[in-house]
C-alpha cells in the first residue's frame, strides 16, 4: 500500500522533508466532542480500548479535523499488566488502578507470562483495522509503557505522588526487581513486535515515569530495559524500517544515553531547549516534541509564538518530528490545537529543502 | 558570639571541612513525634509560624536528635504573599491555599508593598530568638519562595498539577507577570536582608516551581529574579559573607546558567548526578544535595548504600552540602533519619583533609 504522507517517518530517520511533521501525543482524546460521544457510547475507557471499531474510530478522529502527519493507536499503556491478570480499572479523574498488586518477590514470581497472540488480541485487531480504514493516508504509530513505568503502576496499584512503594521495592528488592523488569521487558517486545505485525510503522515507549529516578537507577531499572525492547524490535516490516522513539518524561540530562540504545528518535518534554538538545547528540538520532501542552491554553498569538520558537531552536535540516511535550489535555479548545497544527507546517517550510 | 560547627558555612563557600556536613530540607517537620505535638498546641500550620517561641522550639528540636550541621528558620515559603493580604490558609493534606488570587494586570496593580518591619515580625522575630537559643551550636539559614514560586501559587490560588493558570497569565500577559514578578523579587529581598540582619547566616531560596518551565521561560521567568535577589542580598554579616543556595527543583538541566547569578551553592534534585553536576560548574560554586527523600523509607542499609554513592561521586574535596533532594516526608521513621545523618559524616571523612 503506498503511503501518501511520509514525511513522520523520513523525519524518523532524519531524511529531509517539504515541512516539519506534526501530531499530539493524545491526539485522540477527550479534548474532541466526537471522542466524549463515542467513549460514553463504549461505556468506559477500558471498554474503549477493548473494542477495536470504536478504537479505530476514536484514532481516525482527529486526521478528520487536522492535518496530522501520523496517527497513534487508540489503548492504554497499561494493557500488558492488565492483560498478565492484575485487574486494571479506571475511576473517573484519578487515573489508572490495579486490583492486585506487586509488593514481594514471590508476587513477581507468580506473575504469569502473557500470551500476547490471545490476550491481547484487540489490540492487534485494532492495528489492522485503523491500517485499512487509514488506507495510507499517514503512518499508524504503535506503543506500550516502559517496563519500569509499568512497574511503578503495578507496584503502587496505580499513579503515585512521590512512588514510595515502587522505589522502595526497587532499593530494598534489587533482584526480584530486575526479575519483575525483565519478565516486563519480554512481554513489550513480543507485544510491540505482534504491533509490527499487524501494521504498526512506528512504536513509541512511554517512559513517563523514568524521570522520577536518580542517573544510576533510570540506567539500571530503565533505560537498560528500553534498550533490550529496542534490540529485539522488528527492525523493518513492508520494506520499510520501523522507527523507535523513546520518550522519557523528565528525561532531558541523559540524552546521550537515551541515544545510546540505539533507538530513531528520542521524544523531549518542554523543559528541554530542543536546540541544546539538538547539538548534544548531533546526528545520532531524530528529536520529537516539545511544546508546552498548556500553550493550547492561551491564545493563538501566543501558540504560534512558541512554535515558531521551537522551530527556530532546531534550526534547518532533518529530524525534527513536531509534538507536545507531553499529552494533550481534556479542558483544550480544539480550535486551538488548529491554530498549533497550521503554525508547525506553515513556519517549518522556510527550514526544509526537501519535498 | 563564637561558631561551635562552621562546617556547613565553610563548605558553601568551599573551603575545606573534616567531614561533609548535612542538613534536610523539612528538618524540622511532621516526621517528629515532638513536632506533632507542638503544631497541636499551636493549633494549626500558619499559627505555629506565626509564633515565635514554638517556631524557634520546632526548629531546635532536630538538632536534640540528630548531629545536623545547621538549623533551618522554621516557616513557610509563602508568608511574603500572606503579607500582601492574600490571605493563606492549609487545608490539611491538600497544602496550601490563597482566599484571593491574581489573575490580571489590575490584580497585579492593586498588590501592596509589604511593610516587612510590621507585617513580617513575627519571622524576623523567630530568627533573633532561634540564634539566641542555638548559642553558636550550628549556623542558621533563613530562606524564602523564589518569586517565580510565589506566583504560581498566587495566580493558581494553591497548588496545581499542571499550573496552565500561571502559565497563561505568563504566556498571555507577559508585561503584568514581569511587573508580579518585579515587585516579588523586591519584597523578597527586603525580606531576605531583614533575615539576615537579625540574624540569619546563610540563605536559600526555594524555587520549587521554576523545573515546569521552558529554558527560555525558566531564564526570564524565573532565575532572572532570583539573580536581582542575589545581587541585593546584604553580602557580609557579623563579619563573615553569608552564602546564598539556589534549588530549583528539576533544574539539573540549567546549572551552567544558575551558577551565572553568582550564587554560592546550587541545590540539586536527586535525579542529578552530583559528580557530573561537580564537572559543569567546576570551582565556580559549592553543591548542596542530593538523596532521593523517598530512601528514608528503604533499609539501614540502602540508605547507608546510597549515602557512599552520592559522596563517592562528588569525589574529594570542598564544596559538598550533604542534604535531600527535596523535603523529608511525614511519614518516614526518624531511626532511618539517624542512619542518613551518621552515614554522611561516617563516609565522607576520607574524602576530605580539613579539621
């Protein structure tokens, strides 16, 4: 199937393109009327993320009203927990939970392996429709948490504010910890593969949580672990290469051992300057992000401000994938995120000599 | 009157030590059976900074269990902002809280000067006493909310999770947030030189909120003021200079940058490595830091482990403050809090050749 806009995955893998790609980490989400009519029609967010028409729909959403340059699968990074019988649950404005949780080395231990072909087949499922409906119009990104993230939610049995419990398992238990983050590990790679399979172009690991750890433990408990995921990847599928971005919320001082994983694209929140960013690791990899979601907070001027600032912190060239620094919130206008989506393709020509 | 333990000042302006001296942020705090005890008699929060024979009382009271190099005034960070008639409050277990908020450039306008002599006695008063009963034991830091802070919690009307009110008064109303700021900055000196003239030998200012934003942001929003502050700052007292800290929480990535303001130490987070932290900045100031807080709740042994890491990386020689990375939790046993203040002094003796 030919793909009509490619200009993601070039920029991926730092090929020179007409204008800078663009699209939100959460892009399909309650900031869009027709997404709240759809989530309340499924019921619930897991139920969302479980059936996968509704899920295709909800991801298809957003290329309706703006000019994305990707679209991102429609789940949670939580499935594979949930999936491995911990029992996620969500209550409405706190966030993830988890029925059952981690708090000793022989839970870690009982902790079965996932049969991701069954288990977790709505996601594939999911996949493979949003390719067809997609029907190459933009690249479908696939992606999971990281091993540690998930960790941290199944630790704690769900958010945290200061992650006590899953730090002090991680001091207190160093084995049983690796055990759990290696049992983790296996589970992304078999399950982001099976994404490849079924027609993911590209995978981002959400690392939200890893920018909560001192250098030596976000090495240890993961980095380390993206690293295997980003080794035992798919390296190509349809005679392509599938990119791998790494996003580490919070992650800004180890760039230059993100890049070390070898992964494409390493995502920056907005407390990174994309353009010291930039010079830190040269050309060993894309940079995706890295505006400040709470500009779709203010006013028109003021978002393309801000966009034309990042663009011009980048500087000329390839390997610059536009995004958030993190995801997109509910309270959003969505005639903003317009404005934010124009200013990225209008003011990013004059950097490009691509087509 | 003679200093007992100078370590601490000596080694903010990095001159060598015999051992490497610590203090918490939160010292003085709900982890202490004693504390709790007091702040019920004071009945709430805000009484009990108000009064100050107890603050002096809560301040001295770690000092009676723990071998700490220096004692930290007992207060809050947003008294300037109560000045101006804000009105604070806590709810507890919700922090703090303002009755009024800014949210225009009136609201700016109308915001008072602050008579620091009258309306903020009772902190000066508490400095006076406290350095009367410390007798020479250990010196006495004074501090304040970094300007940047205070504002955040006066547009926000308390604390926020992604503080899009501050920032789109900032992004919005660029002109009014440097006339808030402006004003801060002023009160804030004058209340930081009013702390030292009664008193106070050395000063931080918590700038708990400057990580959430841009560099760029960051630089003109907040360090820019906490740079005017610290070339206002009465310089000498008694004789002796007194030492300013910077700690932005999340600012590992902006070293270089906030040792420009000429400050004597900058305080780090715990997901800074210090030795590489020693590297950026060079002799060009002292590093105060950096345990992960969330280690007070892990074993003797971990923390002890943990304590030899962190002085092994800063390697040897002057210029090392021994502290948390952020402020000491409620619920943490004060044992552990031993083990921590023994460990620092136990391990870092042979990283130093000073008396």
């Amino acid at each position: 199937m030919v793909l009509k806009n490619d200009r993601f995955l070039k920029a991926l893998l730092r090929v020179e393109v007409d204008v800078t790609p663009v699209w939100m980490m959460r892009q399909a989400g309650r900031y869009l009327p027709e997404y709240r009519a759809i989530r309340k029609q499924a019921g619930d967010f897991l139920s969302l993320c479980q059936n996968p028409e509704l899920a295709c729909e909800v991801t298809l959403q957003p290329l309706r009203r703006y000019p994305f340059d990707a679209a991102i699968l429609f789940s949670d990074i939580l499935t594979i927990p949930d999936a491995m019988g911990q029992g996620l649950y969500f209550v409405e404005g706190e966030g993830p939970k988890f029925r059952k949780v981690i708090r000793t080395a022989e839970d870690v231990e009982n902790l079965p392996d996932v049969d991701i072909a069954s288990e977790l087949s709505y996601v594939t499922d999911a996949v493979s429709l949003i390719r067809r409906e997609l029907n190459g119009q933009v690249p479908l990104i696939g992606f999971s948490g990281s091993p540690w993230t998930l960790a941290t939610y199944m630790i704690e049995g769900g958010g945290s504010k200061d992650f006590r419990l899953a730090k002090k398992f991680m001091y207190d238990n160093p084995e049983a910890m690796h055990e759990l983050l290696s049992k983790l590990a296996r589970a992304v790679t078999d399950y982001l593969n099976a994404q490849i399979q079924a027609g993911a172009q590209a995978i981002q690991i959400f690392d939200t949580w890893g920018g909560i750890l001192t250098t030596q433990s976000y090495q240890a408990n993961s980095l380390n672990y993206m690293k295997s995921i980003v080794e035992n990847l798919i390296p190509e599928n349809e005679g392509r290469k599938v990119p791998v971005i790494l996003f580490t919320k919070n992650g800004g001082q180890w760039l230059e051992s993100i890049v070390d994983t070898n992964c494409s694209a390493v995502g920056l929140d907005w407390t990174t300057e994309i353009g010291i960013a930039r010079e830190r690791i040269g050309s060993r990899a894309a940079l995706q992000g890295n505006m400040d979601p709470t500009l779709l907070y203010t006013s028109p001027d003021a978002i393309r401000r801000e966009v034309k600032q990042i663009l011009k912190s980048y500087g000329p060239g390839a390997g610059h994938v536009f995004n958030l620094g993190h995801g997109i919130t509910p309270e959003v206008d969505p005639d903003n995120v317009a404005v934010f989506v124009e200013a990225v393709h209008e003011f990013s020509a004059q950097y490009h000599s691509g087509e």
